[in-house]
C-alpha cells in the first residue's frame, strides 16, 4: 500500500521485536516478508530497514541474514509503557489482496486524528488472536479493531472479550462480528454480496447455477444466504445441492482434493458464485488446465473486486469492497467510543457495488 509510509514501517518493526519477546542476535523478518507483511514495494521495505539499521535496531550481515541488535531490546523494554493514544488493530491477513487497503483506512484516520497504531496479524487462527488480544491489552492499547478469526465457528476468546466489554475497552469489529460478541461492527453488506452476483448470472440466462462457499467464517454464510436468496426469488428450487463448501484454509487447495467433485458440479451448471476472488481466480486456473472455457462454457463471478479481478487472463465480474471507507469508518467509530464513552455506535453496513467485466456469457 503506497502510502503506508515507510516510518509506519519502522515503528512497527520496533513494535514486533518488543511484542515477539526478540533477544539479541536473533533473526528479524527479511525485506521479502516485510513487503508481503505490509503491502508496500521492496523500495519501501528497503528504506524502513536503512532506518531501522541506522538506529542500531537491526544489523545486516551480508550473506547471513538481518538480526535483532541488543540496543532494540533495550528500546523495547524502556518503551514498555505505551502512548495512551495507541490502538490495537488485529487482521486476519496481510497480504496482497482488500487488507492492506483497509488497513490503509484504519491508519489515515487514526494519524489525522493523533492516535497511533498497533499492529497484528493472525492468519485467521483462534490462538494467534488470543495472542494478539492479550499482547496489546497488557500494552495498554485505549482500544481494540479487530478481525475476527474463524467467526462461523465456536470461539474460545468469548470470555477474553467479555471481560473486554466489561471492563469497559472500545472494541469495534471490521469486515464480520462473532454473533455472540455485543460490539459494533464496519462491514460490507455480504448478503446482498451473494444476492447481486447471482441475481446478474440469472439476468444473463443463466438457471443452472453452482456456489462455491467458506464454511468457517460468517460471510461465506451470508455470501451463500445472498445467493440462496437470489436462487429462491427466481423460482430455482434445489440451488443447495449445487454448492461446495470448504475451510478458509484450504481455498487454495480445493481445486486439487476435490477435482472430480467439481467437474461433476461444472459439468451440471453453466455458471459459478465465488466465495472472493482469490477462489474464482484458482477456477480460471482449473478451467483452463481442465479445458472448460471462461465464459464460454461456464460463466464465474467472484466477490470484492481485488486489483486481481480485473487484470487476470478473464477479467471476473465481481462486486466492489469498500476496503479503505470500510476501514476509515471502523477507526472513527472507534474515536467516537474512545473520546465519548457513553456514546451508543451502530453499525456501519455498506451496500455493495456490481462490477461487469468479460468472466459471465449472456445465454
């Protein structure tokens, strides 16, 4: 993300070897994971750690590696006592897709308005945000934008967050909420997600329609729902037995476990809803490598219109993220909390926009 400043970079770096308990002489991240980490170019990264090795926080031996130099844990263990204006964001990813975008809403908005920001990453897993929640309350963060992690599923951090609410911590979540959880949340409206990209197959021609949905968070529900929805509305009873589910995990993957299973499904259908675009981008690969044409002999529409969406060999017909206002509207909702603490916050649900590329053939 281009204007993730390579300062933001620095501090963070400083941030991870204080919350990761790094000593001397232990390995920090290269410049490759720290372009992957943050979204920005190696040109970016490169500048950070110049910085960073300036200020005796690293050393970089050629050949070897970049280290941890005594001087940062004593950086670390001095700054234990946090700025009262920090906030703690927790992503489930990083990487090149709507996160470093949103992140980039949270950061814009939490700079202007004098607040710093905590960063972590969980790699949607349970444990890894038990980590992370517990790392920066014992920092001492005035307030907490999370991404929940598996939020389909039963979560072993109830009570970590229902001691949150009741010790009285602004908390606000993005993207999806646990159902349990009595937080406000900044999210895409994934029912009319699903509904919109179905309803567009339908106006197409298109009866025979295939789902492809995550079974372990709460907006491939509502994704499938959309799209169960769309499906009922036009008369098109047993849409269910044409969906595929699988775990958030293992989308990349799927193509190959389930090859058969899916050619079966293809070959029944003339049209595909993807959970995102990540998945429809793997079944362009597996059409092609599967000689099933695209669009001209199943048609694919993917969810959150990604910068891949429309630069992949058939650009996907997709529906719009709001990524960077969705997170803006997070880190104000969370400035309002934090600033007014008897202030009542909604949610923020934003209605998503269809984007019509060359991915759907019109019958």
């Amino acid at each position: 993300m281009d204007n993730f400043k390579y300062t933001a970079i620095v501090d963070w770096a400083k941030d991870y070897i204080k919350q990761n308990g790094l000593k001397p002489d232990d390995r920090f991240l290269t410049e490759k994971e720290l372009c992957s980490i943050h979204g920005v170019s190696r040109q970016t990264v490169r500048q950070a750690m110049m910085t960073l090795e300036r200020e005796n926080i690293i050393s970089r031996v050629r050949g070897s590696g970049t280290f941890v130099t005594e001087r940062a844990v004593n950086t670390a263990a001095v700054s234990a006592v946090p700025a009262k204006k920090s906030v703690g964001v927790i992503s489930t990813y990083f990487s090149d897709y709507i996160f470093p975008h949103i992140v980039t809403g949270i950061e814009s908005v939490l700079g202007d308005t004098g607040y710093t920001m905590q960063l972590s990453i969980t790699h949607d897993q349970v444990l890894e945000e038990t980590q992370a929640l517990e790392s920066m309350l014992s920092s001492g963060v005035c307030g907490l934008i999370v991404e929940p992690s598996k939020s389909a599923l039963p979560n072993p951090n109830t009570e970590l967050y229902r001691k949150i609410k009741a010790s009285g911590l602004p908390l606000v979540f993005f993207n999806a909420k646990y159902e349990w959880a009595d937080f406000p949340y900044a999210a895409m409206d994934d029912t009319s997600a699903g509904r919109k990209v179905t309803d567009y197959l339908f106006e197409c021609g298109h009866k025979d329609i295939a789902g492809i949905f995550a079974l372990d968070d709460i907006q491939g529900h509502k994704r499938y729902n959309g799209y169960m929805e769309s499906c009922l509305a036009h008369n098109v009873k047993g849409s269910e037995r044409n969906v595929f589910w699988f775990a958030t995990a293992d989308k990349s993957k799927i193509f190959g476990y389930a090859k058969e299973k899916l050619l079966e499904l293809f070959d029944k259908t003339t049209a595909v809803v993807c959970y995102n675009d990540m998945v429809a981008i793997n079944l362009l690969r597996f059409c092609k490598e599967n000689a099933i044409r695209v669009p001209e002999d199943l048609s694919v529409v993917g969810i959150d219109d990604s910068r891949y969406a429309s630069i992949c060999e058939v650009p996907l017909t997709s529906v719009h993220h709001p990524h960077k206002k969705l997170g803006a509207a997070a880190a104000n909702m969370l400035i309002g909390m934090i600033e007014n603490k008897n202030m009542a916050c909604s949610d923020m649900i934003f209605e998503p926009e269809l984007i019509v590329r060359d991915s759907v053939r019109k019958l």
